[in-house]
C-alpha cells in the first residue's frame, strides 16, 4: 500500500490472468471468508483481507476488520507485494517504512500501523494480490515464523481456491454453451419434425418456426415471419408480445424488416430507439426495443422475413442473429416443402377433378375372397360421381360396400368377369345389363394390382334399347308379312311388345262403339300375371276414354297417382296393371282398336317406348288391313272364277247349239273339250290368285280330263310357272294328250307317256319339256299338215315355235322350249 | 229301270234358270237318250215333283240366282223324295260332306262325256 504503483500492476499478463479467474466484483464467498478469518486468528490480528491488485484499483474477495471493499491503488499496500513474490512482505510500523508512510490508510483514519501479506501467486509465477493481516499498532517483532509459515499456506489455500473456483466456471460456461447448443438443436429439431409433419401446411410451418426461434433465443419476447405480399410484409405466426398483431402490413419500403428482406441479410437491432431503419411509429406499438431480423430465401427470392424482439433495448447479440438465420432457413425448407406438397395436392386434384369431370363412370374396385381363394364379391374403392349419376346410387355412398350388397341379385358376371382381369392381367371389354336396374351399361375394365381393378364405363341402356327396338321390329315385319291370320299377328306382335319393352302384358284390342268397350283378343303375359283377353269397358278403370277417342294415346305411369285412373286403382292392380299405354290404331279418324301394354310395377314410358308401341301398332295395323284385302281378294278370285266358269259353260253351250246341225259332232267335241283344258289351267291358276301356278299341278290337272294318271310319269322340278306358262302349257299338253288318245301310245291299253322337263342355265336361261309315248302303236308322219291342234303343237311353249317333234315309230317324242324369264312367275 | 220298264222312257228333270245352259243341258238329257223335263224356278220344280212322279232323277245347277239356293233344292229334294237321283252341275267345288247322299257333283264348263256318261248311270 504505497504510492507510486511497481511497474508490474499494469504488466497486462497478469492482468489477463487476473481476469481469468473472472473473481473480480464476485459476491463473498464461504472459503475465502473462512481462510481471512484463520488468518486474522493465527496472527492475532484485527483486520485481514484477500486483496487482489487490479490495473486501476485494489478489489478484496474476503476482509475483516476493513470496511470498504476496495481501494485505489494509492491506499494499497500490497500492490508492492508485488514486488515480491517470493516472500512475505512485512512492514512493522508502517509511519516508518518509506513505502507507506504517505498511505492515507496511515497517515489518517483508520490509521492502520502494522502489514504482513503474503503473495497469491499463479503456478506462473504471476502476483495477482496478497493474503494480508494488519494491525492498528505497529508490532515491531513483526510476525513469529509460525505465522509466517501460516500466512503463506492460507496465501497458498487462496490461490487455490481460485483455482477451483475457476475451473468450475470454466466447467459451468462450457455447460451453458453446451446448454444452449443444446437448446438451439431441439428447438430446430423441433421445428424441423413440426415443418415435416405440417404436410406442406404454410401456416403450420410458419407457426412451428417462430416457436422454434423463439426456444432458442430466450431473450426473445416475441416472434412473428412477415411475408412478403406486394410492397408489404404481412405479420404471420405472431407469438409472444406481438400475438395481437397477425396480418399486419409494414411497408417494404420504410421498415427495419423491409430493410432486411431487400438486403437479404441479417439485422441485428441494437436500440430500437435509435435504428435508422425502424418506422417509428412501430416502436410503441409493439414495445420494440431491440430485434434481430433473418430473411427467408427461396434461391434469389425474398419470401420473408423472421423478426424476434425484446421489448428491452440490446437484448441480442451476434450469436441470436446467427440463430435466428438458422430459423429463417428453416423457414426457407418449409416454404419448399409447403410448395411442393402444393404442388402434390394440386395434382392430385388435378386428376381427382378429371375424374369428377368424367361423364363415363369410373371405379376401383378391391377383389373380396372366400374361405378357398375363390373371388366372391369386390368392394367399392374409387368412386366417381358420373357412376352415381349413371347407376343412380349416390357415390359417396358406395365407397367400402361391395357390388352384391349394393345390387342384390346382380348377375355373377359383374363379379367374375373383373376376377379374370385381376387373375390373368388381361383388359375386358363388356356390354352387360344389371338386370335389378333394368340398365345397359359398355366399358372397359383392366387390371391394376394383384387384388385391385379399374373399370371405365358408360351407360348404353338407350342404344341397346334402341337396337332391341329396331330388331324387334324388323321381326316383327318378317313375321307380319308371312303370316296370313290376324289372330296370330295380334299374338305375335304382342309378345314382341311385351319382351322389347320388359312389359308384363301386351296385347290388342278391337274398340267396341265409341270407345266404349274393348274386346281384347288373347294377351301375352309374363310368367304369373293373367290375361285379360274378353270385353272390358273402359269406364270401369277410369277416366281414360277421352284420350283414346281424340286418337292420342293413352299413357299412364302409375295408376294409382295418376288423376285419371287413381280412383279406379284397386281395379286395375287387380289385373296387375301399374302402368299402362294404350296406343290408339285409327280408321277413318276413329279409334277402331288399341295396342295395350301393361306393367305390374310403375314405370316412366319413355317417348322412345311409345313410339316403338306406335309402331307396332301401325304395322299390326298394315299387317291386318293386307290381310284383309288378301281375304277379300280370295272372296273376288273364287266369284271371278265361278263366273268365268259358268261363262265358259255357257260359250259351250251357244257352241254346241249354234253347230247343232253340223253332223259331224268330233269338232264340237274337241272345241268343248279345248275349253275345258282351258279352265282347268284357270283352275290351278286361281289357286295363286291367277299370278302363278305349280308346275306338276298344271299337268296333272289338264292330263285327268284324258286318261287315267297312271297313264303319265311326270320327271322335273316343281317350277312356280306364269298365268302365260300355264295356259300355254295346259293348252299344248291337252292337244298332245288327245292325239295321243287317238294315235298314239295312249290309244293301247299299255302305252304310256313320259313327261320330263328341265331348266338350262346355259346361255339364255330356257324350259325343256320332252313329250315321249312309249308302247303304243307303230308311229307313222301325220300326211297333212292337221288342224287347230297342231298348228297349236307347232307353236309349242308361249308361242316361241322353238318346237322339234320326231315321228320315231316307237313312238313320238317331242321338245318343247322357252324362255325361263317368261315361263317362271316371278316370285315376290 | 231300265229293264224293269223298257217302254217306258226315262224322265229327267232339268233345272236351269239360264235359258241356254238349259237348251246344253236338254241336250245331255237326250243325248244319253232320256226325256228331259224343263223347269227354271224353285217352285217349279217342287210342284212337278209333287205332280210327276215318273220323274226319278233330277239334273241340276247349283249356281242358280241366290248362291245357296241349288244346294237347298237339292238337299229338300233329297229330304222330301228320297228315291230321286241328283246330278248336280257347278262352277265351284263342293265338300263332300254337304253333298247330299248318292249325289254327284260336276264340274263347269262341261265335261261332256262325263255328264252323258253319269246321266246314263243314274236315269238310263
């Protein structure tokens, strides 16, 4: 403690070392207090200290009997027990020693007289102070050489505690630091396994990022991401004291934040007060005191920017910003990943939306196994809204329920068919009906893993319809055409009805009167319904006559809702009508019949429907009328025959008396025969309608009226032949018959003729006819050149005189030949 | 009859309402060499019938005005004078069924050999 400070005070290693130990301004402590009070102790001495010698002033970690816990160098003694480290400093009387003499300790209150310290040396070497002892009265003896020995063991027992005391601090700060790295990995691990978890969730990585920062700087007070939106920064995920604050917007330009994002670099706010970027009015509003700002980049981009604030000013330091640029990082992964999970569920929506937008169907579907492996069932996965609109089942009500909860009784097809694409890979193609639906559905199912398939369809239920409706009728004009009763066309048609259209009765009615009555010939019915065929009256099922006399057809959806028929309900569903059409068929502006078909359940007649039923009707109704007319041209045919007989009869007669007296009565006879041979042709003809005859039937016919039929022996096809053909024929035949009678093989009893003919495709088309007598008479040549029959033999067939007759004394043989065109009827 | 009564010659009545078929049919009766009775009405005929009872076969036409009436003179005849042969002649086809018995129905125009030949058989 004396004036002029030794040059070693200042000698900066030791005050580095001093530093060191970080002792300097430390509350008291229990060992060094202890160590000052053994001290005062052994050297019975009223004061004692741990002084440690400072650049500027001497600081005690310990003292008794001293006030004051400090004193500048000039009141310091054992700054000059620096000059000694070796030893003890001992200064008796202190008045007396010239380097304290002048000490205000000495020269005034407390006027201390005697010191003794011993160095506090470092195992360097370096005097940081002294242990001392001091007493108010000077102790000329000084110390005995056991309190020497004692003060330095309690010198040496300081600098050991220093020591210690030192590596615990040391020990603590490395665990602070290791605390706080600790703190700051958590926290970003933290943050991190939130952003991951966030499903791209912007708000949740916003959210999860402040909550981090703000973990791993603890002097923050609050937390908040502005994120850059036009010339603004919004507040997003506010924590902490600016909590209240979400969806702030400080400007881009004219903010500390603002100055971040367009820097791209980290601010460190030291004093909100006096920052030159702050906007000021800021300041108060969110208590700004000091902050740090880290950008959020996303490449070259400013995305935002993360604001942690105290309320205090310098409340961070380098090491905050670093952290919060850690976060900001983070920060910048979330937005990544937020972007691309965007981006996923855009997509996904994308196709999602597609296959909404879908007008076919389209279904995934989970194959469903029993007990053996074999496929029993499938289960909706993927269901789009087109299927719901094309089955008529809700979508979403589908998903997890299988096909044959949702469709009981639905054909084992719908089942089986999706097993086999799933078993052998290969896509199908299918045109099926739901019978339970009544509905036609076309699409493509393909396989997509080993228990799943695909299937994309459309419903086709109007074109198969369609088709069903147009083949129907086209039978049904093949049937109509063949067949020549109206019952069986009525019988036909109705059952075409009935299956076309999934109808349960179907039949035809004649309307009696004014629509007054109908008598409904025998129905076609589905298995259990009864027919209906008899008189029926309209008035007792209702209101329905008006329609039916306008002509218009009557249709009903559902009798018992129907204003028309509901009152008559009960009648109706007696005979198993719930729906009905009556279709009106009309003669002359009446109703003269109905076409009737019925359904056991309700049902909507389609326009499709009523017109197919239009249709049948109006063919039943051509078919029926042709009939008719065919009827009464068979009524004209046979009257026109009867009378062409009788006229034929009568041209005999006035024959017969006109050359009553010729004597000769052969010419007569053969004139009256020619003309029966006539009207037999006629005969056979009309059997046709007088269009065409068969060909056998015209021989065998005009033959009879000469001979027995055991006579002939007839070989060729049975040609449908001409109205010429068969006159023609009849004529030829009848004059060849007849001379035969007279001249030839027919004129003995054994004789017989072959009649054989043939068509030839070569060239023009021709009839042969080979007339051949056998086992008659010996032939001899005719000596003149005959009469009428056979001139009529020499014309041959149709006049074409393509005739060749051999006088063989066999017999004679004739050939006959015509066109084909002309001989044959022309068959419709 | 023939035998039983050979002076006697056989009489046929003819029925016809058209005048020339009736002059045809005379002939057929003559020339198969029996006497022919004219008659042209229903009434005609049944009061003849009821008067001449030397009259055993009537020849006639079915096709008479009024499409069923033949047919119904036949059939009365044949209900009223049982032993009366019937040949009928007609321009259409008869079921046998409706033909009354012993009954022959022929054919028009006229098969003259057959005609001659089946008043012979039934009246000759």
């Amino acid at each position: 403690m004396s004036r002029p400070a030794t040059p070693s005070v200042s000698d900066p290693q030791r005050l580095d070392a001093l530093t060191s130990y970080g002792i300097l301004d430390t509350p008291p402590e229990a060992g060094f207090d202890g160590i000052v009070q053994l001290a005062c102790r052994l050297c019975d001495a009223p004061v004692a200290l741990v002084s440690l010698v400072a650049g500027d002033r001497q600081w005690f970690k310990a003292r008794i009997g001293f006030p004051p816990c400090e004193t500048d160098l000039n009141r310091s003694v054992c700054a000059h027990a620096l000059a000694q480290p070796d030893d003890l400093l001992i200064i008796p009387d202190l008045t007396a020693d010239p380097r304290s003499a002048d000490n205000p300790l000495v020269t005034g209150d407390p006027f201390i007289r005697f010191y003794a310290g011993a160095p506090l040396r470092t195992p360097a070497g370096l005097v940081l102070g002294s242990l001392c002892v001091i007493d108010k009265v000077p102790r000329p003896e000084g110390l005995t050489e056991v309190q020497q020995a004692d003060l330095r063991l309690l010198a040496q027992q300081v600098m050991d505690l220093m020591e210690m005391r030192r590596a615990v601090t040391a020990r603590d700060s490395l665990r602070a630091a290791d605390a706080q790295a600790f703190r700051t990995r958590d926290a970003l691990r933290n943050t991190q396994a939130a952003i991951a978890a966030a499903e791209g969730d912007l708000d949740t990585v916003l959210h999860a990022v402040v909550t981090g920062a703000m973990q791993a700087v603890p002097a923050a007070q609050g937390g908040v991401i502005e994120l850059l939106s036009g010339q603004d920064l919004e507040y997003r995920a506010v924590q902490g004291v600016v909590a209240d604050h979400q969806g702030l917007r400080v400007p881009l330009n004219g903010s500390t934040a603002g100055f971040c994002a367009r820097t791209r670099q980290p601010y460190l706010m030291i004093d909100a007060s006096s920052d030159p970027y702050v906007k000021r009015d800021l300041v108060e509003m969110l208590q700004l005191g000091s902050a740090v700002f880290a950008p959020i980049l996303s490449g070259e981009a400013v995305l935002g920017v993360l604001k942690l604030q105290s309320s205090l000013p310098v409340a961070f330091d380098e090491r905050d910003l670093e952290l919060a640029g850690l976060f900001a990082g983070a920060a910048t992964t979330g937005f990544a990943e937020a972007k691309a999970r965007a981006e996923v569920r855009a997509n996904d929506t994308y196709w999602r939306g597609l296959f909404e937008r879908l007008s076919e169907g389209f279904i995934v579907g989970e194959l469903i196994r029993d007990a053996q492996g074999r496929v029993a069932d499938w289960r909706f996965g993927e269901v789009n809204s087109a299927w719901g609109h094309l089955v008529g089942i809700d979508s979403t009500a589908a998903r997890g329920r299988t096909i044959r909860e949702l469709f009981l009784g639905i054909e084992d097809e719908w089942v089986s068919e999706f097993a086999r694409v799933v078993e052998t890979g290969e896509s199908s193609t299918f045109t099926r009906q739901v019978g339970v639906l009544r509905r036609w559905y076309e699409g493509r199912a393909f396989r997509i893993d080993d228990n799943r398939f695909g299937v994309l369809f459309l419903e086709v239920t109007g074109r198969i319809e369609a088709d069903a409706r147009r083949a129907a009728l086209l039978n049904l004009g093949d049937n109509l055409r063949d067949l020549r009763t109206i019952p069986e066309m009525i019988a036909i048609a109705a059952e075409v009805v009935g299956r076309t259209l999934g109808a349960t009765r179907a039949g035809f009615g004649r309307v009696i009167g004014d629509v007054e009555a109908i008598e409904i010939e025998p129905d076609w019915r589905a298995p259990g319904q009864v027919s209906i065929a008899g008189r029926h009256v309209f008035e007792d099922y209702g209101d329905i006559r008006a329609h039916l006399q306008r002509g218009e057809p009557l249709v009903i959806n559902d009798v018992s809702t129907d204003p028309r028929t509901r009152d008559h309900a009960a009648s109706l569903h007696d005979i198993g009508v719930a729906a009905m059409v009556n279709m009106p068929v009309r003669e002359r502006g009446r109703t003269v019949a109905v076409f009737i078909a019925h359904d056991v359940n309700p049902r909507i007649w389609t326009h499709e429907e009523l017109a197919f039923l239009r249709n049948v009707a109006d063919r039943v109704e051509v078919g029926v009328a042709r009939v008719r007319a065919e009827d009464m041209q068979g009524v004209l045919n046979i009257e026109l025959a009867h009378r062409l007989k009788n006229t034929l009869a009568i041209v005999q007669s006035i024959a017969s008396s006109t050359l009553r007296n010729v004597a000769e009565r052969e010419p007569v006879e053969a004139f009256e025969r020619r003309v029966l041979a006539l009207s037999r042709a006629h005969d056979v003809l009309m059997q046709k309608s007088w269009a065409a005859a068969k060909m056998h039937a015209v021989i065998e016919s005009v033959l009879s009226m000469q001979a027995e039929k055991d006579r002939f022996a007839l070989d060729g096809p049975d040609l449908d032949i001409s109205a010429q053909a068969t006159l023609s024929l009849s004529l030829l035949l009848h004059e060849l018959a007849t001379n035969a009678l007279k001249y030839g093989a027919l004129s003995a009893d054994s004789g017989k003729v072959h009649i054989a003919w043939r068509t030839e495709e070569a060239g023009a088309a021709a009839l042969v006819l080979d007339w051949t007598e056998v086992g008659g008479p010996a032939v001899t040549p005719p000596s003149h050149r005959g009469g009428f029959g056979s001139k009529l033999i020499r014309m041959g067939l149709l006049g074409t005189r393509d005739t060749s007759i051999s006088y063989d004394p066999k017999g004679l043989r004739a050939e006959f030949r015509a066109p084909l065109t002309e001989f044959q009827a022309q068959v419709h | 009859m023939a035998s039983r009564y050979p002076a006697q010659p056989s009489y046929v009545l003819v029925v016809q309402d058209d005048p020339i078929l009736l002059m045809m049919m005379v002939e057929f009766v003559e020339n198969a060499g029996c006497e022919a009775v004219e008659a042209t009405t229903v009434a005609e005929v049944i009061r003849l019938l009821e008067t001449r009872t030397d009259i055993r076969t009537v020849f006639t036409d079915l096709d008479m005005r009024g499409s069923t009436v033949g047919m119904q003179l036949a059939i009365t005849i044949r209900d009223r004078w049982p032993p009366v042969e019937l040949i009928m002649i007609s321009s259409q086809p008869w079921e046998a069924a409706k033909i009354p018995a012993r009954g022959i129905v022929l054919g028009k125009p006229f098969d003259r050999r057959k005609i001659e030949a089946a008043i012979r058989t039934f009246a000759g």
